[in-house]
C-alpha cells in the first residue's frame, strides 16, 4: 500500500508548460519588437545569458544582459503568481489522497517562491509538506538526489512512495532507483509511449482516482 507521494510540478499539477514555449516572443513584444522566427526553437538549448545576448545581437535590444534577464524572470514571476492554472481535476485528486492518509511533498526544477507563489494562489499549498527545488538540493532530475531527500522527508519507504511525472528523463530516473512511478500526460511530453511503457502507472488526467489507486496499490 503506498504510503507518500512525491509530485513534480510543473506539467504534472500545474498547467504551466505553455509559458515556455511563448516567453521568449511575448518577452520581446513587451519590447515593441515582432520575432522574425520561433524563438522557442531557437532558444531551446540557450541558457538566459545566451538568450539575452542573441535579443542584443540579433533584434537590437540595447538592454543590458542583466537588465533582459531581469525582465524574463519578472514576467514568469507574474505568471506564476497571477495567472497559472491546476491542471484539471489536481485538487479533487489530492483531497482524495489527503483522505487515505497519504503524505505528500514537492520536487521541482522551479525555484521555490515561484512554486509558493502558485501554490498559495490556487489553495494546494497545505497538502505538501514540504517543497524541494533542485537547486537547493544541487542536483538535476537527471540524478535521484531530489527524491530521495523528499523520501527522506516524508519517512516512507521507496516501495511505498510514488514519484508523479510528466517529462519521461525525470521519470526514468525515479524508476531506476526503485521508486514506484506514475507518468502524467502533458502535451509538452513527446515521448508518451515510451513514459507510458516505463510508469509503473499512467493517467491521462485525474479524474479517475479509484482507477488509478487500484492499479498502484494491486
């Protein structure tokens, strides 16, 4: 029977992967300048610093590097703390857990007031007992570091703690160090058949708890 539950955030209980794909367009209309591209595809492998430099470059921002860092991070701290939405049916979902006792806690790429912001916004925050970010922990989803702190947290053994993820390396990682692991779809995910094949359990969305508590605890 699982006892805790470690949930990703973004693209797993909140619906905020869309901002990514339009930051770097909507950052450069607040600047009066029309993308002559898709950004997105441009920045995909771009650090900000990277991204800064080619807005200087490439549509004559005159901003400093600095100054257009400090304007992408304003614009996603608005988003986070005025706009971003649930996904649908994560409240009803996490009640239900709540009811069966389960313990329950965050781990994240997303720096953490940006996940308070959020979370207090939308009412959710109360069901987590604590939020890791992986910069605290100084490792990526590419280790299992920031899981087994929130494992650690929680006081439940791996066998009994599933990891709740939409991106399919987070995913894999969890899995391999012996976690029980639910994929989540999210269309920012283009590898679903094969998060589908490595989840211990797959939801589409989460509207169906028995469904998914009969298949994680069988």
């Amino acid at each position: 029977m699982i006892k805790g539950a470690i949930f990703d955030l973004d693209g797993t209980i909140l619906d905020s992967m869309i901002i990514w794909d339009t930051i770097g367009e909507d950052y450069l209309r607040s600047l009066g300048k029309e993308p002559k591209e898709n950004l997105k595809e441009t920045f995909k492998t771009f650090t900000l610093e990277q991204a800064a430099q080619y807005y200087r470059e490439n549509y004559g921002v005159t901003l400093s590097v600095d100054e257009i860092i400090d304007g992408i991070n304003k614009m996603v701290e608005r988003y986070y703390a005025e706009t971003v939405p649930l996904k649908s049916g994560v409240k009803v979902f996490l009640e239900q857990l709540k009811a069966k006792g389960i313990k329950m806690c965050i781990a994240t790429v997303t720096d953490k007031p940006l996940v308070e912001a959020a979370l207090d916004r939308l009412e959710a925050r109360d069901y987590f007992s604590a939020i890791f970010v992986c910069s605290e922990v100084g490792r990526s989803k590419e280790e299992p570091h920031i899981y087994r702190e929130a494992q650690k947290h929680l006081e439940t053994a791996k066998s009994k703690t599933v990891v709740f993820e939409d991106a399919l390396h987070a995913l894999k990682t969890a899995k391999a160090d012996g976690f029980v692991t639910v994929g989540v779809f999210d269309v920012h995910e283009e590898n679903q058949e094969e998060l589908k094949r490595i989840a211990d359990c797959y939801i589409e969305d989460y509207s169906d708890f028995e469904k998914f508590w009969n298949s994680i605890n069988k």
